[in-house]
C-alpha cells in the first residue's frame, strides 16, 4: 500500500503541477483584476448580510462549512510539516498559495452557485454541477463526482482523525481506538441531520475555535515581540534560499509550501463550492467573493498562528529529504533519523552521536511541534490546548466531508437510489474515520495527498474550460454595485446558459 500511494504521489504532485497550480492562480488572479485586494471590504460586509431561506443557508453559514473543511489538520499539523520539510521559507510559499488561491476560490464558487440546483428540501451544487452545464459533458461531471466521493469518503479522513488521535493521546494519554469511537458516535449524530444540521454545528464550533486559537498566538507572539523581525526576516530569507543553512532545500520550501498550502485553504480543489452553492444570495458573485475571504482566513490567519509559534519558540527541524537515515538506539530503542538537522531546538547541526539530541530528533513533524511550542511558552498548557484545538478543527473537516461527499453522491444518482446512496456514504465516512486512528501517521498523509491530487487535478482543469460566466458575473456585480444598486442576477441579459435556476428566479422577480 504505501508504494502504490507514493508512486500516485509522484505522479500527482510532480514539479511540473506545483508550479502549474501557481501559474493558474496567478492567472485567475490577473483576469479578475485581482479581486482579493479590490474586494476586501464587500469579502467581510457580505459574508453576515445574506439570510438563509427554507432551502438555502447564509453566507455565514456557507462560508462556515467551507471553513470547515479548509480549517482541520492542515493548519496545525500541515503547516509544523511544511516547516519540517521545507523551512521556514515554506511559510512564505504557503502565504504565497494562499493569496492567487483566493481568486481560484473565487472563480469556483461563482460557478457552483451559476449552475445550482433546486432539490427538493435543499440547493445542491459544486464542481460536477458546473463542469457538466458549462462543458456539456455529462461524464466530465460525474468523472469529478466520482473522484470527490472516493476521496471524502476513503482517502482524506483518515488524515483529520489520526491528527486527532495522534494529539489527544500524546496530550492525555488516550488510546487511538477511544478516541476513534468517540469520533464516530459525535459525527453520526450530526450528519444524520443532513446539511442544515452540519450548518448549525459548523457556524458556532468554527469562529469559536479559531478566535481561541488565534488569540493563543497572538499572547504567544507578544511574549516574544522582539523576536518579530527576525523571525519574519528569516521566513523571506529562506523562501528564496538567501540563508546558506536553508539554500539546498529551496525545492522543497516551494513544494510543501505549496502541498500543505493547498491542503490547508484547498483552493482549485473545489470543496468549498460545494457549500457556496447552497447559500441564499441574489447574485452567485456574492459568494464567490465571501469564499475568497475564507482562504485569507484559514491560511493568513490560522496557518501563520501555527507557524509563528512554531519559529518564535524554535520547536522545529528541518529534515533534508534528500540525505539518506540512520539508525541510532536510545534507551533500548532503535530511531531511525535524518542526519542532517538544520536549526530548532530539538537538534541542531548535524548528527554527532549524542543520545539527547538524538532522542529528540526522532519526534515527527507535526502536530507534535505545536503542541511543544505552546507548552515551552506556556508549560502544561499546550499538549491539551492543541489537542483540543485539533480536535474541533479536524472533526469539522470531516463533517465538510460528508457534505461534500453527499453533494456528489445525489449528482450522480436520483430517487431511491440516491437515499440508499447517502446512507452508505454515512456508514462509509464513519468507518474511514475510525480506521484514520489506528492508521499510521505517514500513511494516512499520503492518502490525503492522493485525494487532494485527484481533486485538484480534474477541477483545475474544468474551471480552466468553463471559467469565463463567473468573470461575466463579476463584471455585472461590479457594474451593479458601481449604479447603487443591490446586484441581482439574471443569466439571460448575460448571454450565461444552463443556469437554470437563476432563469426561474428572475422570471419570478419579474
């Protein structure tokens, strides 16, 4: 298993992608004008104005279950591994990402809220909606439909919840297993209620955990203040190898910089339409623009609290990949250990045969650095706090991951088939959950690695083909907004076709 999934990642995540996916959201940036700088303002005023209805939920709650599902172990354990295996420079790569992302995330959600669905007792949509009215091409849709199911459902929530049991049993000592079935009991009540239920829980755990995580930061970062300079200083340095500590491994900044930074906001993957599809607005620009501002969020704010604490109590190594492991035994133990160790205190230089630092080389990057850099600032106080912290991040990216997994499973089947469907994808996330627990940590990664991939591949590629109706909406939000009016939406006077609902809904305003 573990050469099948590594070899899917080279093919997945190869030079020639990573810089691709920057090249595109650089090009997303630049036809939008760069909508993330212009739109700031209208990001944070539109995302508490829209009111959810019997079928649709908010803004609010729309960017919340995106939020969650970009807000989980990326942000905690994902950014203490892109430090660990790309420096500090690979901050700046993750900012980077994070920035042309939001004019990706942008384009996305545009179009799944242009070619939404009216179902029944609720909107569905996202990338196999859009992909299918915007290409023509019913098997493009459902190629999509199909990739996203087998990813929510089996490869990525194996790595929410191992992070979770990986924190919760280092903080208290906590079996796997236990912290496996309270996962399942917790996530069964919820997804049971389909996604009004997933809205309410996401809305109040979400802003809740980030602002008390944020909030540790920042007290961890005033108690080093005078250490912000350099530390920022030594982010840019590195990114760009100026540091000759850092020079060999600026490959590997950019790469997991942008691995983990889209593993983390998960712009091009096309999550976050799936929810911005469902919210309640008058013209889909709105949300596009909203889900912009929840890669700011998770990345510029819940990523860069991580790593600052991280780089200002110097809990961190970096590992060269490239060096080949030895073995070194400590204790009756046998760790096997990177030789080269650039700075942070758990090691610095390279290996000399001392047991200490040998020992203390041997702790994986992860979620285990976190934890030690707010136990350092605060002692006693980090194992839990990041366990916890962890625990609300990771459960709500698996509760994401229902929704989403749901969305696609109703695309691709209708009537009684789609409920029998949708129960199987609730029995199939339960067990995907438990098994992340006792799963190792590198595998469970790489998974998520592989469904991340899949996802982002076939997306990127269909946003590429169907991209122009959500610039021709921006342009008419902008034109709107610019005449004082409130922009309402009608796909006709734009010349936009198979957006059927707003057809309807225009008719009706009529």
């Amino acid at each position: 298993m573990d050469s099948i999934v590594s070899f899917l990642n080279d093919i997945l995540w190869g030079p020639w992608f990573i810089y691709g996916i920057m090249l595109i959201g650089l090009f997303f940036s630049i036809i939008t004008r760069f909508l993330q700088v212009r739109h700031i303002k209208d990001m944070f005023v539109l995302m508490f104005k829209g009111e959810k209805s019997e079928k649709g939920i908010s803004s609010f709650q729309a960017m919340s279950i995106a939020l969650s599902g970009r807000v989980g172990t990326g942000n905690i354990a994902g950014t203490a591994t892109a430090i660990g295996m790309g420096g500090p420079g690979a901050v700046f790569w993750m900012w980077a990402i994070a920035f042309i992302g939001a004019a990706t995330a942008y384009v996305e959600s545009t179009l799944a809220q242009i070619y939404k669905e009216e179902r029944e007792t609720e909107y569905r949509g996202g990338p196999a909606f859009y992909i299918e009215k915007g290409t023509g091409q019913k098997w493009f849709g459902a190629l999509f439909a199909v990739v996203a199911v087998i990813a929510m459902l089996i490869l990525m929530p194996g790595v929410q919840s191992n992070a979770i049991s990986g924190a919760v049993e280092n903080a208290f000592g906590t079996a796997p297993w236990i912290t496996g079935i309270i996962i399942v009991v917790l996530l069964g009540a919820i997804i049971i209620g389909g996604v009004k239920s997933i809205a309410n829980a996401a809305q109040i755990i979400v802003p809740f955990m980030a602002a008390a995580y944020i909030i540790m930061a920042f007290i961890i970062i005033a108690m080093n203040a005078s250490e912000i300079p350099t530390v920022i200083g030594l982010i840019f340095s590195s990114a760009f190898g100026a540091q000759e500590i850092f020079g060999g491994i600026i490959g590997s900044a950019i790469a997991w910089g942008v691995k983990r930074g889209i593993y983390s906001n998960e712009a091009g993957q096309g999550t976050g339409a799936h929810p911005a599809a469902a919210a309640e607005v008058s013209h889909p620009a709105k949300q596009g623009i909203v889900q912009a501002a929840s890669v700011y969020i998770d990345t510029l704010l819940i990523c860069s609290a991580t790593a600052f604490m991280i780089l200002f109590t110097g809990m961190y190594n970096v590992h060269d990949e490239k060096a080949d492991p030895v073995v070194v035994e400590h204790e009756s133990k046998e760790y096997e250990i990177n030789p080269t160790i650039f700075v942070g205190e758990f090691g610095k230089g390279e290996y000399t045969g001392d047991t200490q630092i040998s020992f203390a080389q041997s702790i994986e990057a992860g979620a285990a650095y976190t934890q030690h850099a707010v136990n350092s600032a605060l002692p006693g106080f980090g194992g839990p706090f990041v366990a916890i912290a962890l625990f609300f991040f990771a459960f709500t990216t698996i509760m994401a991951y229902y929704y989403i997994a749901e969305t696609n499973v109703s695309y691709l089947f209708s009537g009684k088939a789609e409920k029998i469907g949708i129960w199987i994808a609730k029995f199939a996330i339960l067990i995907a959950a438990f098994m992340g627990t006792v799963r190792t940590s590198g595998l469970a990664w790489a998974m998520g690695d592989v469904g991340l991939g899949l996802m982002v591949w076939v997306n990127v590629i269909a946003i590429l083909l169907v991209m122009k109706p959500a610039i021709v909406a921006l342009k008419d939000y902008e034109k709107q907004k610019k005449e004082g009016k409130d922009p309402q939406f009608n796909p006709t006077e734009l010349g936009i076709k198979n957006a059927d609902f707003w057809v309807e809904r225009s008719k009706k305003l009529k």
